[in-house]
C-alpha cells in the first residue's frame, strides 16, 4: 500500500509543478511579447507575430524619409499604425473633439497587390469614440495612383480586438476586393 501512496505522491508533485512552469511559460506577459516594436533611434522594425526566419512584418524611419510624388516625407509623426501586410501608416492629429479624432498623414504600402499601384499614399484616419450605444471604431481612407492615372481608395474599418491588435476590414475601390486585416498601434497612441 505505501508503494502506491508514493506514486500518487510523486504523480501529484509532478502535476503541481507542471501547472506551475505552464503559469510561468504561458502567463499573458510571454504571451504578449508580440505584436512588438524596436526602434534604434529613428529606424524601427515591427512584429506584427513570430515569423519562422525572424524578418519584421514592416521596418520604417519614425520621421517618413520616404518620396511621395515629388513631395519628400521627412517630419515628426504623432501616430504610426502598422498592418498585417507590412503597411505602414504615418498619423498626425488634426481635430480633437469630444466624440471623435480626426487624423491625417501619409502611407507605405507593402502588401500592395496590385501591379502598376503606388507604393506611397496619402491617409485620413477617423476615430469614433465609443458611447453607451457603440464601442470604439476606427475608420482610415488611403489612396494609391495606379499607372500614374487612376486612383485607387482603400478603406478599412477596425475596432479594438484585444488590448493590442484591431481589427477589421479593408475594401479597395474601383477595384471590387476585400480582406480582413489586423492593426497595430507602433509607435506614439492616440492623443
């Protein structure tokens, strides 16, 4: 009888300290070591999960530094918001209201898909501030100039999903497509 009252012992300890490493290894502060951000002075990269071979969902410079037509992008931003996709957003705040902000800047496109579009656009970011009736949402207009002529619009539309990732969709117009995709504040927050 005392040899199996020593396995019960031994499986019971055994148990406890799984349950204890598992609180350890699987506790939210591991768990939220993504979507992250990793700035050296003005050149960041950011995560938006793990990837297999290491490489950051998107890498961008704090102050733009990138051409936008014949406009070069090189000044403060308030707001980055990162996508899924390797998109980049570039936010200033333009109105501050009691139920909403309003921002505006310029975008990278990296997930572009389309041939002949525009890796550079310029967005308007509108946050609708939550209410008894609505929670928060977020709305962002960019643009992209397809083979120099038309004008693409994106539109996506997001909420909060947890404390870090938004979440939503995005429609393209003229060209009649949409996807799901996932947001993340990089750098600064809303004001």
């Amino acid at each position: 009888m005392k040899f199996f009252s020593n396995i019960m012992y031994s499986i019971r300890f055994a148990a406890l300290w799984g349950f204890l490493l598992s609180l350890l290894f699987c506790s939210p502060v591991a768990a939220q070591e993504y979507p992250k951000t990793v700035c050296d002075g003005d050149s960041c990269s950011f995560w938006a999960n793990a990837t297999s071979d290491g490489k950051p969902t998107s890498t961008y410079n704090k102050r733009g530094n990138f051409t936008f037509g014949t406009k070069s992008i090189n000044q403060s931003f308030s707001l980055i918001i990162c996508n899924g996709y390797g998109d980049v957003y570039f936010l200033n705040l333009m109105r501050d209201r009691t139920n909403y902000q309003a921002y505006r800047g310029y975008c990278t496109y990296r997930g572009f898909s389309l041939s002949g579009c525009a890796t550079t656009g310029e967005v308007v970011l509108l946050r609708i501030k939550a209410t008894p009736a609505m929670p928060e949402h977020i709305s962002l207009m960019s643009t992209s100039l397809r083979w120099g002529t038309t004008n693409y619009i994106l539109n996506d539309v997001f909420r909060w999903l947890n404390s870090s990732v938004m979440a939503g969709y995005e429609n393209w117009y003229p060209f009649d497509m949409s996807c799901s995709v996932a947001m993340y504040i990089s750098y600064g927050g809303w004001n």
